[in-house]
C-alpha cells in the first residue's frame, strides 16, 4: 500500500509517499481501508519535533473514516464492508478519570491513517453518520472529543447558559460552538478575522452572536474579552456564564463573575491528557447522527 511516511523530523517537505506493508489484523483488530483523514496539530507538532516521545519512521494521522475490509476474528466480521469512524484513543487503561501508562494516539507511535489501509482495534470504530461526508467525517473525532469533555463532562453546560469561545477558527473551538448549540446554550464568539465571522455567521445565523473582532495577537486578549463579557454580555443581570472556551480548554466563570481552570491543555505535550476514552467519542458520534450538531468543514485536498 501507500502511505505518507515521516523519516526526518522537519517541514513538510520530509512527509514522502512511499510504498509500506499492508497491515495483517490480529485478534480483536479490524483494517480500515482509508478514503478521508483529516489533519490535526498534533500532526504538525510531530513532524517539527515539538512533541514528546517522537519514534521515526512514523506514519501520522489519527483521525479518518472509511470502510473495514478485513477483520482478525469473529468480533469484527460484523464490520465488514461497513463505513466507520476511526476513534484514536488506544489503550486508555481501566480508570475513566484518567489514561493509564500505555494510552496513546493513532498517528505515531502506532501506524496512522496517511495509508490507504490503517489498523485499529475493533471496538475503535463506530458507524459513520448516513448525512456526513466522508471529510465531514474524518474531521469529527479529535476535535469533537476535545470540546466534548470540556463542554459536558467537565462543564456540564446546561440549556439557557451562556457560552464563550475565544478564537472562533480553529477546529476545537468550532466543535465546541456546535456542541454547545446543541446543549441550547447562548454562545458568543470572537475572532481576529472577519472572514471567519462571516463564515459562522453563514452557516449557523442567528444560532451564534458575535461579540467582537478582537485582535487576537495582543497578549492579553483574553483578560480584555472577560471584562468584555462581565460588562456587556451579562448586562448587568447577574446571569451566569458558563465556559470560555480556549484553544485545547475551558475556563468557567462563577456567579461571582470570578473564572476558574475547569480543564486546560496548553500545549502539545498535553494534547493526549485532554481526551477522554472510546465512551466520550460514542456520545458524540450519537449527537451528530441525531442531526443535533452540525460538523463545520474547511479545505479539502485530494490525494496525488
């Protein structure tokens, strides 16, 4: 098969097409032939050697979808020929408040999904949702579970409170948006760029206000916007605000108006700590298959 193989850590240029074994399942395994995959910054911090552990040569990815063509047992028969959703937490561990010693993520160290056949467990992949696309699809997963656990299993956001997501562009920030639509939050956003406000604005109307442009280079944008909020979003009315969603994070502010860490990741060797196990990404394949939230796409490539 072909993959798309790192051997030096560097700029892009060092990720090469090359010819690869074909993956073989073993017990409780499924192959993946791959037909979307999505990129993620984890990719790009590997291949600039900002990330730990880093063992070359790697294949990278971890997000995609496609259908299983082989399986290694009796279990995953079941999937074969089926569409799925890859989910890359491997080997969490039996604590569901924390990842054991041997979690890690698809993408390196274990082979990823830049091949046109990945391996992965078979209780690692779920049934695609019908109305996605492939590329809709394969972009679900790392971002979503991220938000996720931020928004429901450390926030717990209920209906009617008031959501803010700082740096509206990037990929955890955008499912966050869409998650907390769903929840049937007030959600404000803010941005450096007016192309992606009008982006959101296009896609979501009314569903979504726009505090403000912010200029996202100054250092302390983010104490500005939290005295925005205290000052104009609330009004005045002592509602409380729920979580101002970060890069890779939330924080909350209180009913005093006071904010606090609920979880934080705040760089790329913390990545892997803020996702939650395989239960996580199954609530949120059920959310978007119910219509209920919405995957937001950017650019598209087609393999050479």
């Amino acid at each position: 098969m072909r993959a798309v193989v790192l051997r030096e850590l560097g700029d892009a240029g060092n990720l090469r097409v090359e010819e690869w074994p074909m993956p073989v399942p073993g017990p409780g395994e499924v192959v993946v032939r791959v037909r979307a995959a999505s990129l993620n910054h984890r990719d790009v911090w590997i291949r600039r050697g900002q990330y730990a552990g880093i063992r070359l040569p790697a294949i990278l990815g971890s997000d995609a979808t496609g259908e299983v063509t082989a399986a290694g047992d009796a279990d995953g028969k079941s999937w074969l020929g089926r569409e799925v959703v890859i989910d890359p937490s491997l080997e969490w561990g039996p604590d569901l408040r924390a990842q054991g010693g041997d979690f890690h993520l698809l993408g390196m160290p274990t082979e990823g999904t830049y091949a046109e056949f990945v391996k992965v467990p078979a209780a690692n992949v779920y049934a695609k949702p019908s109305h996605l696309t492939l590329e809709e699809a394969a972009a679900l997963p790392l971002a979503s579970v991220t938000a996720y656990r931020a928004l429901v299993t450390r926030a717990a956001v209920q209906a009617g409170e008031i959501v803010v997501i700082t740096g509206i562009g990037g990929g955890v920030a955008l499912a966050a948006l869409t998650i907390a639509v769903s929840l049937g939050a007030t959600v404000y956003v803010t941005s450096g760029s007016e192309t992606v406000i009008d982006q959101i604005e296009k896609q979501l109307g009314k569903l979504v206000d726009v505090v403000e442009l912010m200029d996202m280079t100054k250092s302390d944008h983010i104490e500005r916007e939290l005295a925005l909020f205290k000052l104009h979003v609330t009004n005045g009315s002592g509602a409380k605000l729920a979580p101002i969603i970060e890069q890779f994070g939330a924080r909350v502010l209180s009913d005093t108006g006071e904010h606090y860490t609920v979880e934080l990741v705040g760089g790329s060797q913390d990545i892997d700590r803020f996702l939650k196990r395989s239960a996580q990404i199954a609530d949120v394949v059920t959310l978007v298959r119910s219509g209920a939230m919405a995957v937001m796409r950017g650019a598209a490539f087609n393999r050479g």
